[in-house]
C-alpha cells in the first residue's frame, strides 16, 4: 500500500512541475491551470507551445517528438504525455 501512495504522490509532484512550467511561460496562475485547457484559451500561441515543449524537454531531459506535440489537445495530454514517458 504504501507503494501505491508514493507512485501517487510522485505523479502529483510531476503534474505540479509541468503545470509549473506552463503557469510561467504563460503568466497564469498554476493553480488555475485545468487539464481541458489549451495553449490558445490561456493566452499562448504556437510560439508558446514551441517554448513550453522545449522547457518541458530541458527539465524532463527526455525529447517530445513533433509528431507527438502535434498530437496534444489540451495540456492534460501534455501532461500525461510527460508522466507516461517518465514511467519508462
């Protein structure tokens, strides 16, 4: 059981990483961040998306390729995206 919990926090502490790194390229508050939300509804363009990418990569040290970025709806797929790959 007590495996569970810390695989459990160790994914919440990721989430709150990424959600880091967008709430600064972003300038919004991270704890407004939803994972429905998208690069454009918080105020980013595909600029942003570009630079939240490669902050995510440099922190992470793991590469997201383009034809998985393109792929990326809302920042809850980026998220999960991340935490899957951190997994391996």
């Amino acid at each position: 059981m007590k495996k569970k919990a810390g695989v459990k926090a160790k994914s919440v502490k990721q989430e709150n990483k990424i959600k880091g790194i967008i709430a600064t390229h972003l300038k919004t508050p991270a704890e407004k961040l939803k994972n429905t939300d998208t690069i454009e509804s918080l105020g980013g363009d595909s600029l942003d998306f570009v630079e939240l990418i490669l902050a995510i990569e440099e922190e992470f040290q793991f590469l997201i390729p383009a034809e998985d970025a393109d792929k990326f709806t809302n920042i809850g797929e980026l998220i999960n995206h991340v935490k899957e790959n951190l997994k391996r």
